[in-house]
C-alpha cells in the first residue's frame, strides 16, 4: 500500500497491468492538491539533467513556478549522473526528507545525492538544511529563492568540508542565478571528496572509539562547570575513548525531551558528522525518553555519565567479586529503561492467556533481567559472608583497621604501595582500582595494622553502583581511622572532599576520625602544596615521590592508639609490611 499524502509516479501501466519502469513516489504533503499539480510533481521525477550542473534554469523554474502555485516547499534529490531519484513535498517553511536516508554514508565519503529545494523567503539556508546536509551526507545543499512572480531567484548553495577550527566545516558558494551558476558540479564534486579523503587519512586513529563530550550548566557556575567538564573528559580517557570535541549549553535546567535545546542539537548533529565519532557522552544522566530522542536524531550512540562509569568498572573489574557486582550495576541501570520503552505490542494483563510462549520480547528481557539481578545478589551475599568472616577473625585478634578513601585517582592505591611496599596495580586513570586490596602493616613497638584500599568515590555517585558496591562500601564499616586521600593539585579539591564526606555520610561513618592528606605535591610548584596542606589542615605528601610519609604514619598512629605522644618512626622510610591479605 501507499500511505496517504504519497503519490506513485512513472510510464502508464502495460495492458497487463505491469508498469514497463520503476517508479518513484513523491514524499510527503501532497494532501489538497489539484489532480494537475501532483501531475506536474510526478513529472519531475522523470527528469534528467546535465551531469555537469548543479541545476538548470528550466529545471529550477519548474521547481519555483509549482511552489509559488501551491505555497509549499518542492525538493528533488539528484544523482550525479542528473536523475531525480526523489520528488519532495513540505509545507511553508521546511521539507521533509525520505526516511530512506536517515543513515550514515561511509566514513569521509559524501552520499552521491544532492538536494534542491525551493525557499519562500526566510534565511536563504536554514538550520535543517544545514543538519540535512550534514546527517544525510549530501553533495550539496541548494536552494532556490522563488520570486513574487513564481521565477526562480538566486542559488544558495552549501556543501561539507573537512571540519577547521572553528568547527563549522560548512562551505558556501557564492549566491547566483541558476542561468549564471558558473559550476562544473562534476569536477567540483570530484576536488571535494578528495579533500575530504585526505582529511580522513591525516586524522589519528587510535584504538579507542571517538567521542563528543556534552555538558549542559543547569545553573551552575562557570567554575563548577568547568570541573565537571574536566572530570568528563578524565572519565572518557579512562574509558579508553578519544575525546574528539566538548560542546557546553548554557542552560537553567536541562531540556525534559533532548537535554540541549533544539538549536544546540543542530549544530551538535552537525559537529557528529564532520568530525566521524562513534559515540555522543552526557554530563548528566539521561532518561529513557531523552535516550531515545538523541539516538534517533543523531543516529549515533548516546550514552550518559553513569553509562560511561559502568563501562571503565567492567574495564577494571578483576576478581570475581568485582566482576559481578558490575554486571549487577549495569542490569539495574538497564531494568527501569526497559519498562519505559514501547510496550504498544505488550499483552494487556497477565493471568489466562497472558502466560508462557506468548510473552512478547520486552517482557522477556524484562523478566530474564530480574532473575539473573536475583541470582547475582544471591551470589553477592554469599561473598559478603566470607569477607565478613575473615573481618570477623580480625576483629578477635584485635587488629586495628586503617583504610585508604578518597575521591578517584587521588592516589589512593600508590599510597598503599608506598606504606606496604608490596606490588599493587597502579595507573593514572579513574576507577583503575575496583577490587579492594588489604595488606598487613606493622609500626614500631610490634603495632600490627590491616590497611585497606577502596574503590574510589566520585560526585553524584549514581544509584546503581551504591546498591551494587553496597557490600564492597560495608568494608568501611570496620575502619578504626580513615586516611583520606586527595588529588592536592587539583583545582576543585575542596568539592572532592566534600564528594567523599556526602558518600561517608551516606554510610553513617562521618563520625570516625579521619587523618586528611593532601598527595601529588610533586605536580606543583615547590611550597605550593605544603601551603595548601596548611590551609586545608591536611599532611602533605607525594606517596610517588614517597616524601612525608612519616608525618602521615604519625598522625595514623596517634589516631589508632590515641596515646598523645610523638613517635620515633627514624629515618624518612615507611613502616614495613607483613605481605599478603589481612
């Protein structure tokens, strides 16, 4: 069948029936036109035109002639051998193109199409054409000025580039009547995919995928905005992802449908295509609605910030343990999105006939989601009741408990390789810890300690990973002291403080004492980070550099035993370390 409003056109039928040619159907608004208007748009679609000009004068006074007549937009998509494959109809303002089209063309490749259309008045190249021209990946975009006497008016004509630094990549030739349009489209065509071939060889490929980083104020400050975009960027480099741009919104609150308001979303579709990235990565977290909405309009993948988290835990989770509370994580992130999708094909109710082989796919990924959530926790459990065994045993012997928090890449874990002398992974990246580590640590007078290091907290911690790490998050529970780690050259290292207390205070253990350090002094100027130590009432250290450590074990001892004395620890070397886990 035809939808409404589209229209089949080609050779009149056969005697049998059969039509001697392909037809081509006219797109779009073709409802309330005269039997001789759809005619005429029918014979557009049999046109053919020079293969060397962008339109013709004939061509364009067609086109002008039956939209100044029916006061709507007429569009052709042209091939470059001069056929119209498509014949489009819109309303006063803009054109619709075929659905067909809505999909990538190969990377650094333009799509073999170019399209025409007529404008009654306005901006001479609007927005849309301009997200057409770069989603569809045509030749050109050109539009026709349609004159009071229905004559055609200037070209304007625009085209892809490579993108420059501005990032607009957009080139326009000048504007000119179609009988003066000095053009050779077919060498002009030829110089343009060359340009854009050398520009796709020259860019660095790496094995990451590309990305597009967006954040959107939502009333924050330029400072706090700034942080959040640099973390963004840390959380993308620790994902393995090749930040490629980062577009910022100045907005009051997010847009409820699309997050970034329509005209935003224009020139970020624009920016997606001209630079060839993989992926679109939101500060915020997204609904299922907003998800929906940007996947279909940039025709990329979208993800969002807790997306992006989950996917460096799954990087880095090595131990069983680890690896499935990420799995469990991500199914908790992905259960609520899947009941907020289509259920248009779902069965009303449940009950007699609503049972068995006839659930429909949704309600089987949902229904496979919550068991395998199930199974997952239960396994999770178990595990919880061997560490809780083993802090059991610790406790029986007295053993007093430090362990290592912070905000992520503080560097928490080179502080525990310092202070224990003992081999643990270590990597400038976010979340490059996961699994908890414990190592035994003794100080002078045969004090025995357990030190532990934790996975790193970070702001606006999403749900999912409270509910999932919950278990790993209860270890804290058994701190005598906390020593709390943080990035001391970092510009925003007050809000990072206050991240991990909003995460201690969410686990009622903002009441243990706490031995503050301020690490990576090694990062800044000699003086600058002593200083900001002292102002923040925090150690200085730099556990790479293995400088302060002694200070450090003073304070931790002093808030273990609380004996109010100073402590010989000798010369500038760590306490030594029993190996192996406690």
């Amino acid at each position: 069948m035809i939808p409404p409003g589209t229209h089949t056109i080609g050779p009149p039928a056969s005697a049998s029936g059969i039509a001697q040619e392909p037809s081509i159907r006219v797109e779009g608004n073709t409802h309330g036109l005269k039997a001789n208007q759809v005619n005429r748009l029918e014979r557009l679609g049999r046109r053919r035109i020079p293969a060397d000009r962008l339109v013709t004068q004939e061509f364009a006074r067609e086109l002008t002639e039956l939209s100044h007549e029916i006061r709507r937009l007429v569009g052709v998509l042209i091939d470059r051998r001069g056929a119209v494959t498509h014949v489009m109809v819109g309303d006063a303002q803009s054109v619709e193109m075929p659905e067909w089209g809505r999909m990538r063309a190969g990377q650094g490749r333009l799509r073999g199409l170019r399209c025409v259309h007529t404008r009654l008045g306005g901006e001479a190249i609007s927005r849309d054409d301009l997200t057409d021209l770069a989603v569809l990946r045509f030749d050109a975009m050109a539009t026709i000025q349609v004159g009071e006497d229905g004559l055609p008016g200037e070209v304007h004509t625009a085209a892809l580039l490579p993108a420059n630094d501005d990032g607009t990549g957009i080139q326009y030739l000048d504007p000119a009547i179609p009988s003066q349009l000095d053009l050779d489209f077919q060498e002009w065509i030829r110089a343009l995919e060359e340009e854009l071939a050398r520009a796709d060889r020259t860019r660095t490929v790496g094995d990451g995928e590309r990305a597009i980083l967006v954040v959107v104020t939502a009333g924050r400050s330029r400072e706090e905005t700034d942080a959040h975009t640099d973390e963004l960027r840390e959380l993308a480099r620790s994902a393995g992802v090749e930040v490629a741009d980062v577009m910022v919104q100045t907005r009051s609150r997010p847009d409820p449908k699309t997050v970034i308001g329509s005209g935003k979303l224009q020139d970020l579709t624009i920016r997606c295509f001209q630079t060839d990235v993989d992926l679109v990565i939101f500060d915020g977290d997204l609904n299922a609605t907003q998800a929906r909405n940007l996947a279909e309009r940039l025709d990329l993948r979208v993800l969002d910030r807790t997306q992006l988290i989950l996917d460096i835990f799954a990087q880095h989770a090595k131990t069983r343990d680890g690896k499935l509370q990420v799995e469990l994580a991500q199914l908790k992130y992905v259960l609520p999105r899947l009941a907020q999708r289509d259920t248009s094909l779902s069965r009303l109710g449940a009950g007699i006939g609503g049972r068995g082989p006839g659930e429909t796919k949704l309600e089987v990924d949902r229904r496979r989601v919550r068991e395998r959530v199930s199974r997952l926790e239960r396994d999770l459990k178990k595990l919880g009741s061997q560490r809780q065994h083993r802090r059991s045993r610790r406790e029986r012997r007295g053993v007093p408990v430090l362990s290592i928090v912070g905000y992520t890449n503080a560097g928490k874990s080179t502080l525990l390789r310092a202070l224990t002398k003992t081999e643990v992974p270590i990597e400038d990246k976010m979340f490059a810890t996961l699994d908890p580590a414990s190592r035994r640590l003794r100080f002078p007078r045969d004090r025995e300690v357990v030190i532990t290091d934790t996975v790193g907290f970070i702001r606006d911690l999403p749900e999912e990973l409270k509910s999932a790490f919950r278990a790993t998050l209860e270890e804290l529970r058994e701190a005598d002291v906390f020593i709390h780690v943080v990035d001391g050259a970092a510009e925003d290292a007050e809000r990072r403080i206050a991240a991990v207390h909003e995460v201690l205070e969410g686990l009622g253990l903002r009441d243990r004492p706490e031995v503050l350090v301020y690490n990576k002094l090694d990062l800044l100027p000699p003086g600058e980070g002593a200083e900001r130590a002292d102002e923040a009432g925090a150690i200085a250290i730099s556990a790479l550099m293995h400088t302060g450590l002694k200070q450090l074990l003073e304070s931790a001892e002093l808030a273990l035993f609380d004996e109010g004395h100073e402590t010989d620890l000798g010369l500038e070397e760590p306490a030594w370390a029993l190996g192996g886990e406690g």
